[in-house]
C-alpha cells in the first residue's frame, strides 16, 4: 500500500460512530508521511457538507528531514458534529468567538465572548474567578488534600490519628496554548500545610472557543514515605454565589450512568400537608423559578420559613457498584442517609438558582476510580461550597504499604521483592474534573447530556486504513483479514480474546483509584479466579500488553479496545511508573502490588510503547509523564537489573540489550521525533555500532548483558560476551517493534542492519546453522512461536521464503496462548458465576496476539512495506509476502508426520492447514 499523499487529506470519524450532540472541545493527532507536511504548514478542517471548521494544530512529532511525522489538533466545544470530517492542509477558518488570554502580573485571565476563567500566578487560590456573562459563578477554587500521619486501628480503643487539611499552593504558572481555538494554561505547585511540603501537583485549564465548561486535570506525585504519609482525602472545591435565589429555588442535582437525575431544592415545598399547588411544584421539581410568593397559597407561603433548610449534600461512591445521597441541614443535625442510593453515579454535580444559575462539577472515571464523593456544604448559605473528590475521605486512609512484611520467593510466589523498594514513592494519579457555569439552572434532560458527555467524551479518529497506510509504530500489523480458513481461525480467536478481557474488567470488578486501566496476570484454575495474591497478581504489560490493545486499536478501529488502551497506558504512566525519587524513570513489574515488585525496570516506564496514546490524542498530561522515562539512564546505575545474579560490571551500570537497552532507545527515540534534538538520536546511533561491533550482535552476553555508560550511551562487553542463559525477552515488551522502525528511519546503520537480521533469522534456528554463523550453539532461550514474528520478518527482509514457512510452523504448531472459548462456572465452587477460561495468562494471550497479527500482515504486505521503506513504482499490490517454498513445507509436514504434538494432539493436522493455507494464499483469486 502506497503512502498517503497530504494533498488527499485525512477523512476523520467519530470513535463511537455517530457525532454526539454536544462536546466541551476535542483534542486529537494525526500521521503524515515523511516530506509532505512541513512545520508551518496550515492545516484546515471541514465537514463531508463542505462547512469549514475552526481548528488549532500543533506539531507532535517530526521525521528525520524535519516535516510533521504527527500533529496535534483541537477544535471548538460543540463544533464539527457532523457525520464526517475531512483534515487537510489550507489556512483554517477562524473560530466567531476566540479564545483570547491576558497576562498580569500576578495572574492569567483565559476569557471567550461569554465566559471568563481568572488563574492566580501564585498562592493558596488555584481559580480566583469563573464568570459567565459578567456574573460570578465560581470562584476561590482550591485544591485540598488531606493528610494522615498513622493508620488506626478499628479493633482498639484510643484515640485516633489527627486529620490535617492541606493546601495545594501554586508556584508557577504558564500559558501553553493562546488561542483562536482553545487556551491551555499549565499551573504546579506542592501541598502545603502543618509546616509540611509535599505531594508535587500540576493541573491544567482548557477552555475552548463558544465553550461554557473549563476542563481540569489534575496530576500528582507521591513523594511520601508510605509508612507514615498517608493521604486521607484529595479534592477541589469553589464557593458558589447563590444569593439572587430565595433558598425554595435554589437546586442540588446528581446525575447517574443510567440517564437518572436525582434533584431537590433547598428548601423542599412538596409532600407537605399543604398543595403548594401544581404551578409551584412543577417549577420547583424542574429547577425554574416558582412564582411570586403572592401567588402561592397562604397556609403555605405563610410558614415556609417554618421549613427545614437542607444545607448539606454528599454523595459518596463507595465501590464500583454502590453509591448513597445523603443531606442534613447542618452539622449540628444527622445526616439523613437514605436521600438515595444506586449503582453507579456518573460524577456530576449541580449547585445553583433558578435565577443565578449556577456551576456543575464533573469528577470523570467517578466510579471507575472509587472511592470518590461529591459534596454541597452550605446551600442555605448566600455562598455554597461545592467540592469534587477524587479520593473520599469516607473511604479511609489510601494506604500504599506493601501488602506484608515479608518477602515471598521468586521460585515459588513468582515474587522479586525487596521490602524496602516495595514502594510508591515517585509514582503519580490524576484525575479530571469539568466545571461549567450556567445562567440557570438547566433542565433534567440538558444535565443527563452532560452527563453522557463526561461518562463518554468524544473521541476523534482516522479509519484503520489510514493508520495502516503510515505503518505505524514498526508496521508490524495489519488489518484484519478472514480470506483463509486460518487467519479467519486466527481473527475470530483474537476477537474473542479481547472481548473476554474486557467482560472480565466488569466480572471482576477491576476497578478502583489506583488500579483501574490494568489486567490481572495469569488465572488461578483451582480457585476459578486471577492470582490476585501472588507475585504474578497484576499484569502491569508484561510482554507487551499495551501494545498488543493498540496494535488491535488501529487495526480494528474498535472503540471499547481503544478506550481500554488509553485507560491502560494512564496506569502504566501513572500508578507504576516512577517520575521522581530513587527509582525516576524506571517502573515496577508484575506484582500483588502494582508498584510492589524488586524489579524497577525501564521496560514498563518505557516511551514508545506510549506513543500510540499520546500521538492519537496530544493528551499534555501523557506528554509530560513520558518524557520522565528519560532519567532512567541514570536511575539504572543503582537498580541495575541484574543486581542479584550477576556480579557488579565494569561499566558504570549494566544493561541487556533487550528489553532494556531497546526501551533506553524507545525513550530517547520518542524525545528525538518530539523535539528534533539530535542529541537524542545520537544516543541510539552510539548504541546501535556498538551491537553491531559485538562478535555475537544481539546475541552477546547473559541474557544480552552488556555494559552501559548513562555519559556517552555507549556499550561494551563484559566477559568473553558469549552467549549465555536466556534470550526470551529480548526482544518481547515492543522492543522488536521499536528495531523495525528504527532500521525504517535510520540513515547510515548498515552494520547494526545487519546484526539485527541475524538476529531475527537465526533466534528460531538449529544448531547447525548458528555455528555456521556464529561459531557455537547456543540457546536462545524459547519462546519460539512469539519470535517468529521476527523470523518471518528477516524472511521478507532477505527474501529467504523458508524463513516465513517456518515462522509459521513455530506459531501454528506452538499451543502457547491459544485458549478455549469462555466456560461457565457457577454453585458453590465460586461465590458467583463467573466466565473462565482454562489457565489463562494475559503475557502469553497479548504476545501471541502480536505475533499472529504481524505473521497475517506479512501475507499481505508488500515487501517494502515490511522493511520500512518506499514501494517500488512497478511493485504491485498483489505481491504479497507469501510466497514460500511450499515444497518444503510439505517435506516438513511428511517428516513431522509420525510425531506427537503438546497434549497428544498429532502435528499432521495442524502442518496440513499451514501447507493448505500457503497453496491457498499463492493461488490466483
């Protein structure tokens, strides 16, 4: 397939079909091809009806020779809501109502034509001032966490350990983005109080043009001892003006996932002994405003002050499917705790008049992210409070301590722990929060749009075609393809893979603050559940699993595997993944915590396997995040990662080759193409000669051990540098991927290409053929059937068809991540029934899933495209890279025929589909 050409233009779509009927303003990333979009090009946007619409664009990436490799756009709140959009380069339209941003000298005002947001440049007040219309809405807008120093014990009486409120305090702040389309402005800060200083933070403020909603996200760092920091509660919160209503028209509201409202006034006039008449009710229960107290019926109007006044609201999700409303009508009263209860809340809160209008304050992921709450103090008041926590203080202590005391053997528990790195510090959360203002309060059905526009946002993408196009992120992949009765086997099997994972993120309930984007490990088959309790409890990637959720993205285009991919990379850029402290830029393997394990590895912290999430949706938190993956190089001069087998190197630290070294390379690859430092590119050129000067290339040392010098990038053998041990994960967790592309871009590493297709050629080969090459045998460690992947690359790559044929014998003939469709289980073996499937392990699952969609692309790629670079003019599409020595496939069929597959299955059926299908792929549609 032929580069797309900028001129054509890029047809864009909604991620979940049809438009929606509003948005708060949507960001999103687009590929080019190399050359043909430079740095100031203008880039214009339309509707499929020809209507133009405002845009902002940005560079994300470059290539090489400087043109965009991918651009970051935003268009206005509730624009584009058109069944398709047509990106393409030409001077833009500007928006009717900009964006525009004044700067003093002590704070940011981002304004539209209606709203006006005013940002401190410093102290205790994070919004001084949202106003709409020129009417004050919000204001005093603070962050606020609160802090424990102990943990109670519930068992014993005593006293219990003092609460302190702390302020988030800002220190800096900046504009990022100044319009026409949208305004960004970035603020940080720490947490101070009590004469302590902690918790780092940023937030950023979108505001979009003709928008009336501000969007909030909020990140902080954990740089606490776990010990003894524990967070209690963690939230925001604005005074509210209510003045110009009476307290009968001023309205609390909560909205469900369902599409439910619930809503009461401050003063509640129905249910009483007395009508207050239809005309007051019907106002008051839809949030207008009631009629003057004149028209009221006097028995009523005459004693309203009689009335209890409801000051308090609180809705407090407590887990991922129960929340309760309560209210009282002050802090000397009880709380009435049965206002309401339901399953899950959506995160939206109401506070305002009928007159004065008011603000809603979205808390999105709210029940995703338990426990989280909602709170309205003071409505009776003329000023309410209304705060958003991301952390509810109801939900105790958020207690990071490793789950014992102790450490549980590697052998045995598959546990690599070291007790006192079992730790959080450096890791980091965010949340997102969406305050918009209003002139009154809005109807029922306009929150429950709201609503849905915080519980899905809208979400813009190009088809799965385009991406495909690009080659994106080393090409390995293609789209689906069902035109054979294998690769048909092969899609439906990894369809129903990914939908398991998905109903299992539900079935078991994988959800919460700190762990909602991940999946469990491997299965428990005598207790029918994950092995929540042991080292391999977490998945955190292992293998590759983020990459193995895009790559199905972008080949599929499917929305629910795209939202699960973002919501995974946010956890492995966030919840183990290291930004500050000991351990900056390296993250933490699979564990029963997710930041529990010994291993503090950069192959989890690693930037290119981020890349998708950031380029498809220019996110400026995930930008920030992952470029901390950089201070790794020093990071691993005191956690090297083979500390405990190995003895110390004689460089300063010791790196494999795979997966650490090629994740460095993946960092310093992501900050090149983000900014066009050469700096960072030299980096990977220095290590790529050295592999390819190493006598045994890739395959030198233990394991790939080398040594590794954080100074100048360079490696150099350590001991004889002869292969040793095991090879297994080389190349696994994108690191194959990211070598593909990197040979795809590179000028100049003719001798790294070469070592690397040795590599690739001889991990899956025999004995023979690796003294012939290399002088000795050795063991690559397994993992035949992920590694053929690479095996039928080098075979396009070399034009040696026999490697292809035998990729596929080592895939199809290995029964390694191929499982069963989902059973039942159900009496009294589980305490519900569940859907299992038999031994399932998310590593084995993910990989092969790489590997069976980069072996079904290969069958359809030219081989251009496989190599990374531009097609022949006289190539033709229908060359595709199957075209293997099926003769000598049917002689290792004959030969295999007597011998017996894993689980007594005999090989023959599976080396006849594999010759089947080759004959059936050279033939003549």
């Amino acid at each position: 397939m032929s580069k797309p050409k900028a001129n054509d233009g890029v047809d864009l779509r909604y991620l979940d079909g049809a438009p929606p009927p509003l948005h708060n303003g949507i960001a999103f990333g687009v590929p080019w091809a190399k050359g043909e979009v430079s740095k100031s090009t203008p880039i214009a946007l339309r509707t499929k009806e020809g209507e133009e619409i405002p845009i902002q664009s940005w560079p994300l990436a470059y290539w090489p020779d400087g043109t965009l490799k991918f651009s970051g756009h935003a268009i206005a709140s509730s624009s584009g809501l058109s069944e398709g959009l047509h990106l393409y380069p030409s001077t833009p339209v500007e928006p009717s109502e900009p964006v525009t941003i004044t700067t003093t000298d002590g704070s940011i005002t981002v304004s539209t034509s209606s709203l006006s947001l005013t940002l401190p440049t410093s102290g205790s007040i994070l919004v001084e001032s949202l106003s709409l219309s020129s009417s004050s809405k919000a204001k005093n807008g603070r962050l606020v966490a609160l802090y424990q120093s102990s943990l109670e014990d519930d068992s014993k009486a005593g006293p219990k350990p003092d609460v302190v409120e702390m302020t988030g305090i800002v220190e800096k702040a900046e504009v990022e983005q100044d319009g026409p389309v949208r305004g960004v402005v970035k603020v940080s800060g720490t947490y101070q109080g009590a004469g302590k200083s902690w918790l780092p933070f940023t937030v950023r403020f979108y505001v979009s043009a003709g928008g009336t909603s501000v969007r909030i996200v909020h990140n902080f760092f954990y740089d606490g001892d776990r010990n003894t920091d524990f967070i209690r509660g963690l939230g925001i919160s604005f005074a509210v003006p209510l003045s110009q209503d009476l307290p009968h028209d001023r309205h609390v509201r909560f909205t469900s996932t369902a599409g439910g409202v619930w809503g009461e006034a401050v003063r509640v006039v129905s249910g009483l002994r007395r009508d207050a008449v239809s005309a007051v009710l019907d106002a008051q229960f839809n949030g207008q405003k009631t009629p003057d107290l004149a028209e009221w019926p006097s028995r009523v109007s005459e004693s309203l002050d009689t009335l209890a006044l409801w000051s308090d609201y609180a809705l407090h999700q407590q887990s991922a499917t129960s929340y309760t409303i309560r209210k009282r009508t002050s802090s000397s009263g009880a709380w009435l705790n049965n206002a309401g209860t339901g399953t899950r809340a959506s995160g939206l809160v109401y506070i305002g008049g009928a007159v004065g209008g008011g603000v809603a304050l979205g808390l999105a992921k709210f029940w995703e992210q338990w426990p989280r709450a909602l709170e309205v103090r003071s409505a009776a008041a003329d000023e309410a409070e209304v705060r958003a926590w991301a952390w509810d203080p109801e939900g105790g202590p958020m207690d990071l301590r490793h789950y014992d005391t102790v450490a549980h053997g590697l052998d045995l528990a598959y546990e690599d722990v070291e007790i006192d790195i079992a730790n959080p510090h450096g890791i980091a959360r965010s949340y997102e929060i969406t305050l918009s203002a209003f002139t009154s309060t809005p109807s029922r059905a306009d929150l429950a749009q709201l609503t849905d526009v915080l519980v899905t946002p809208a979400v813009l993408v190009a088809s799965p075609e385009f991406y495909h196009s690009h080659d994106l992120f080393g090409g390995l992949w293609g789209l689906p393809d069902r035109s054979t009765q294998t690769t048909a086997e092969i899609e439906d099997r990894l369809e129903k893979i990914l939908d398991f994972y998905f109903k299992d993120v539900e079935q078991h309930a994988v959800y919460g603050f700190l762990y909602h984007g991940n999946f469990y490990h491997t299965w428990d088959q005598t207790r029918h559940t994950w092995r929540y309790d042991v080292g391999d409890a977490w998945d955190n990637a292992e293998l590759g699993t983020d990459i193995w959720l895009w790559t199905s993205f972008l080949r599929t285009g499917r929305a629910d595997v795209f939202r699960h991919a973002f919501n995974m990379t946010r956890y492995l850029t966030e919840s183990v993944t290291y930004h500050i402290g000991p351990y900056a830029g390296l993250g933490s393997r699979h564990n029963v915590i997710p930041w529990g394990d010994g291993a503090k590895e950069v192959r989890v912290s690693g930037s290119s396997l981020k890349r998708p999430a950031y380029y498809l949706t220019a996110d400026e938190l995930l930008g920030d995040l992952i470029r901390s993956s950089l201070q790794a190089d020093k990071s691993l001069v005191e956690w090297e990662p083979l500390r405990k087998i190995l003895d110390p190197p004689a460089a300063p630290t010791r790196v494999r080759i795979g997966p650490d070294w090629t994740a460095l390379a993946g960092n310093w690859y992501t900050e090149w193409e983000r900014t066009g430092n050469v700096y960072w590119r030299d980096k990977i050129l220095t290590g790529l000669h050295d592999i390819a000067s190493f006598p045994f290339g890739l395959f030198t040392g233990y394991a790939g051990a080398v040594g590794f010098d954080p100074s100048t990038a360079k490696l150099t053998i350590e001991g004889d540098g002869k292969p040793s041990n095991s090879f297994h994960l080389t190349m696994l967790f994108g690191g194959g991927e990211l070598l593909v592309e990197l040979v795809s871009v590179l000028d100049d590493i003719d001798d790294f290409d070469a070592v690397w297709l040795d590599f690739c050629k001889y991990y899956n080969a025999k004995d023979e053929e690796k003294i012939a090459r290399y002088g000795e045998a050795f063991s690559s460690g397994g993992f035949e059937q992920l590694y053929a992947k690479l095996q039928a690359y080098a075979g396009t790559r070399l034009s040696e068809p026999a490697l292809i044929s035998n990729a596929w014998t080592n895939l199809l003939s290995s029964p390694t991540g191929v499982y069963p469709d989902p059973v039942e289980v159900g009496g009294t073996d589980v305490l519900n029934p569940i859907l299992e499937i038999k031994d399932l392990a998310t590593n084995d699952a993910a990989a092969r899933g790489l590997t069976e969609i980069a072996l079904i692309h290969i069958r359809q790629a030219p081989a251009a495209a496989v190599k990374g670079g531009e097609e022949d003019e006289g190539a033709k599409d229908e060359e595709t890279l199957c075209d293997v020595n099926v003769g000598a496939l049917e002689k290792s069929e004959k030969e295999a025929g007597g011998q017996s597959a894993p689980g007594g299955k005999r090989r023959m059926g599976v080396w006849a589909k594999v010759v089947e299908w080759f004959k059936r792929c050279l033939s003549p549609k």
